[in-house]
C-alpha cells in the first residue's frame, strides 16, 4: 500500500516477506494485558525509589533552590539507574528478538518480572528508606524492559495486516500510557498508603507482575525471524537495513530527539510539583501521570486519523504542539490546575510525533532484522533520554530553576532586580519587608 503523507502518494520501497498475520480475531488481546502490567511497575517502581531519594535527601531543607536541587538529582539518578542498563543491553535483546519466537521472549521477561518485584519487596523490608538494593532492583528493571522491548514491537507486524498496523500501535501506546498514568500515579499513593510499611508497596506489584504473566500466555505463537547469525550479524544487519532506507533513518531521528526532550520534561515535572507546588508524595506523580491522559488521548486521535495508513504528516503538528505549551509552562508558572491542563495538551501533542514514528520504523524494517532495527533505535533513543536525565541534573546544580528550564526566563533573575540586598537572595525571602 503506498506510503502516505497527508494525501501525498510516496514511492514504497519493496520490504522483505514476512509469515501471514495471526487468524486470531483478537491477537493483541493478551500483549496488550501484559504490557499494561509491565509498564504500570516500570514506571510505579521508578517513581517510588525517586520518592525515596527525594524524602531522605530533602527531610532537613526548607523550600527553596537547594531543595530543588537535591530533588532533582535525586529523580536524575533513579532515572539514569534505570536507563543506562537499558541502553547496554539493547543489542542483545534485538539478537533475541530476531533468533527466538518473540512469544518465548514475551513470556520470560514476564516471568523475570515478577521476580525483581518479588526482589523490591525483599528490598524494601530490609531497608524502608530505599537504599542500594531498592537501585539494583530498578537497574535490572531498565534489562527487563530493554529485551522486552523489541519483541513487544516487533511482533505486532507479525499479528496483524499492513492497513492494521497504525491503528495497532495506536492501541498498544494507550494501553502503554495508561499504564504509565495509573503507575504514575499509584506510586505515590501506594507508598503514601504504605505508611511505615513501605515493602507493601511493591508486593501490590508483585501480584500485578503476576497477572501480566499468565496473560502474556494468550500471546499467538509466532516462529523466530530468522535461524542464523550472531550477535555481530545482527548489528550489521540493523545499520545496512537503515543505510538502505531514508525514511527508516529519518524516523529513528526523529524518535531521538523526541525522546531526548521528554526525557528532561518528565524528570522536571515531578521536581515542579514537589519543590515548586510543593504537593504531597500522594499528589506530586499526578502532573506526571496527566502527560499520560493526553497521550492516550492523542492515541486514540492518530488511531481515528491514520485509518488504514502510517501518516507522519502528523508530526510537524505535534512538535509545535509541544514546543508551544512548554513556552507556556516556562513563562507563566501556572497553578495546580493550569498545570494539569498543560500536561493533558502535552500529552496529546507527544502522541502526535512517537505513534506515527514508531507505526514507519515497524513497516519499513525489513522482517529479519525488524528485532535489530528496533533494537537499534531503542539505544539510540535511550541514550538521548540518559543524555535529557543528567542534563536535568547538570542544569539544576548550575544553579537554574525548574521553571527555568522548561523554557528561558521573561524577567531578570531574582538577584538582578533593583533595590534587593544580599539578604534577599533566597528563594522564600519576602524582599518587600526585608529591603
């Protein structure tokens, strides 16, 4: 079917034959459930160990830069801690996604799932403040979800048909983001409820990681993609099949200066809310998780406007989408509320650009080595995210604010304005009485 850009009829490039999709009428029945459940403890746990950090860091320090400070390198680490291994692994877990069924590999990393958030639940009733083993555990969360990864994608051309396949991934991200909002989320709530029972916490997750598992069992069984080649077989593989295709390698560009930016706006936004709105743990993850209302949103929008092809036409709008409700974050500092409907507009802007992206980077990889070129660009964008995680953390301990760098200031710096004395530089300073 020809490639469209809104209306524009472009020439398709031949891709390589690939098994028949799946008869069953409902093959995304039991990814869906199972990625729900995966990414829910990705992003609950994630969340979680920030809080943690953030709490023992922040228990003596009163409002201000400092605490802003100390919040955000604490949200770069769990961030970083989960990334990096992420991004080590990835090229192995294209290896497993092109010589193993992805089902088998589906089915495992659920299984290891529920495993680590056995192990979280072990580590946070030794150590209820977090600590290292509460980290490794969130490490070797950022390997489950890199092998998970190209399987989880890679699959999805295998069970459906070409003209399915937009609206497929449409359904997988709102599944994927409702899940990130409702992990989000129920973090905070689940360690607040926890009390000073904190390991209560990620045993609500182990029973979850359980669920997902004996979903992923309705997975169609698929064979693997192909019988031969190693590891270095697979990264040659990867880099010829984008050196061959411009649009392939337009769109994995795309995704990683895309994810690069949302990397540092999700980070900032939980320090917004603590240190800036200065919510509760309960309160503060919900900004985050209101990103993931306007993405599955903005999915289901893609879903409705995509229709039977793959429109990146799509994606100059959602750019300026976010480029202007940033501006607006930055410069007006709104309230809880205004926030709340910034992060929605957000949400659907971000859908825009990454469902397309990742619907043509599906399409265009040839079946061989789709495993490969997903891993590929899996490193690719999460070495942008890693790079947007210190960047967070870099900025804030130069001394700028999270408001700042959302977007560049209107006015001068507090220590700029006239008639202000030494005195007056803090934050919570009310210079007016004090000048």
């Amino acid at each position: 079917m020809p490639f469209t850009d809104s209306g524009t009829q472009v020439q398709e490039v031949p891709i390589d034959s690939q098994p028949a999709p799946s008869p069953d009428r409902l093959p995304l029945r039991g990814l869906l459930i199972a990625q729900f459940c995966g990414a829910f403890n990705d992003n609950a746990w994630k969340f979680m160990v920030a809080l943690l950090g953030i709490r023992a860091a922040t228990a003596t320090l009163a409002p201000g830069q400092h605490l802003e400070t100390a919040s955000q390198t604490q949200t770069t680490l769990a961030m970083v801690v989960f990334t990096l291994p992420l991004v080590l692994t990835s090229f192995v877990a294209g290896f497993c996604a092109d010589r193993i069924s992805k089902r088998s590999v589906i089915l495992t990393m659920k299984a290891v799932e529920v495993l680590l958030m056995a192990a979280a639940t072990l580590a946070l009733l030794a150590n209820p403040t977090g600590g290292h083993w509460a980290l490794i555990v969130l490490a070797c969360m950022g390997v489950h979800s890199a092998i998970f990864s190209p399987a989880k994608y890679g699959i999805l051309p295998e069970l459906l048909r070409h003209e399915q396949l937009a609206r497929g991934n449409s359904v997988l991200e709102l599944f994927t983001f409702l899940a990130i909002l409702t992990g989000t989320t129920a973090g905070g709530f689940l360690l607040a409820g926890a009390g000073t029972q904190p390991w209560l916490a990620p045993f609500a997750l182990t029973l979850l990681a359980l669920g997902g598992f004996a979903a992923a069992w309705a997975v169609p069984p698929v064979p693997p993609a192909r019988a031969v080649g190693g590891l270095f077989d697979t990264l040659r593989g990867a880099f010829s099949a984008l050196q061959a295709d411009r649009l392939l390698r337009l769109a994995i560009t795309g995704a990683v200066f895309f994810w690069t930016i949302a990397s540092l706006v999700v980070q900032n936004v939980l320090v917004y809310a603590k240190a800036v709105l200065n919510l509760s743990d309960a309160l503060a993850t919900v900004p985050s998780a209101l990103i993931s209302v306007g993405i599955g949103m903005g999915a289901l929008v893609v879903g409705r406007l995509s229709r039977s092809r793959v429109e990146y036409g799509l994606v100059p709008m959602g750019a300026a989408g976010v480029a202007t409700f940033l501006l607006i974050l930055g410069w007006w500092t709104p309230p809880f509320g205004g926030t709340l409907a910034l992060m929605i507009a957000l949400g659907m802007s971000s859908a825009l650009i990454f469902i397309p992206i990742n619907a043509l980077v599906q399409w265009r990889a040839p079946h061989d080595r789709r495993g490969s070129v997903i891993a590929l660009e899996t490193i690719c964008v999460f070495t942008g995210i890693l790079l947007g995680s210190l960047s967070g953390g870099v900025l804030a301990n130069a001394g700028l604010s999270t408001v700042g760098i959302s977007s560049p200031p209107l006015s001068p710096p507090q220590s700029e304005r006239p008639g202000r004395c030494g005195s007056c530089l803090k934050r919570s300073c009310d210079w007016s009485s004090c000048c």
